[in-house]
C-alpha cells in the first residue's frame, strides 16, 4: 500500500516510469506508451557466390561497434542495438574466399538486411597427360575443362593447365591428336 515507483524498459525503446499510488487490497491501474524505437539492426546471410550455399564461420566487421561477429552454421550473423547512421561499414572475410566490403545506413526501429555472396578465391589446374604403354607425355592433346569456355592444348611433354578456376567441381575431357 502507498506510493510506488514503476519503471517500464524495452529493448531499443526509451524507457518510461511513473509513481503509483496503490490502496490496500485494490489493484492500481498504470498503462505506459513508449517512445520511438532509438536504436537499430544490420543483419545478413553470407553465401558462396557459385553454389548460393551459406557460408558459416565468416568474419563480419562493423565500425558500428568495432567488434568482430561470426556467421553461424545457416550463414546469418546480425549487429544489434545500433545508432541510427547513414553510414556505418562492414567487412566480410574468410579463408579461400575473396574479402568483401559493403556500406550500409541504420534508421531507428529497423533491421538493415545486407546480404553478401562471397567468391572463391581462383586456383589452377594443371597435369600431364600421358601415354599408357611409355609413361611419356602425350604432346598435342586437346584438353576440355567445364571450367573454361574453351580448350587447351597440351605442350611437347604433355603439360596443360587451367588458370583462374573458381572453386567448384568439373568436368574434364581429353582427345588424343
């Protein structure tokens, strides 16, 4: 019984109180309207750019906060509580993959979805082709790759090889001269 001091708080809202005087036995009314929402999200989904499969363990940046996130097994990672800012900056980084950056605003009571789709660092594939019955290298062959739009020729001792490969699985085929 007598007055009392009630104190209302929400995530990203600005809090609200009020004091109460409550009678013995009797229920005491206070209804509180909050304010608008003072902070904001960034959140996302990191994917490999050739296969559009998440991408979990990435490093995400923001200068909203200076801290590092990591995205979980689904891709996601997320920033919460942040100013509203019209630009804040982020990161994206992982091992066999190129960094990427990207610039986005936060506006009060929203989420900013920025989605990435990270590419592949390029590899090389290279070998001999050679023949069966001597071991030797095979000059001349027609070497066909999925992984190219044309073909490629073997050198005197065999040799070929296909630079900037994106990452991924393919398909090879070989015509002797």
């Amino acid at each position: 019984p007598g007055l009392q001091s009630v104190a209302v708080t929400a995530s990203g809202q600005p809090s609200a109180g009020a004091n109460v005087s409550v009678a013995t036995g009797a229920t005491a009314l206070q209804n509180f309207t909050l304010g608008t929402a003072t902070v904001g999200a960034i959140a996302g989904t990191v994917t490999d750019s050739g296969s559009g499969t998440p991408i979990a363990g990435v490093s995400v940046t923001c200068s909203c906060s200076g801290n590092t996130g990591t995205t979980d097994v689904n891709g996601h990672y997320a920033f919460q509580g942040l100013a509203p800012s019209a630009s804040y900056s982020l990161q994206f980084s992982d091992d066999g993959y190129n960094s990427q950056s990207a610039n986005v605003s936060v506006s009060a009571g929203q989420t900013t979805t920025e989605n990435v789709a990270l590419t592949g660092i390029p590899g090389q594939i290279e070998g001999t082709v050679t023949d069966a019955q001597d071991d030797d290298g095979v000059p001349e062959t027609t070497v066909t790759c999925t992984c190219a739009a044309g073909s490629t020729t073997t050198d005197g001792n065999g040799n070929y090889a296909f630079d900037n490969v994106i990452p991924g699985t393919y398909s090879m085929t070989f015509t002797a001269p």
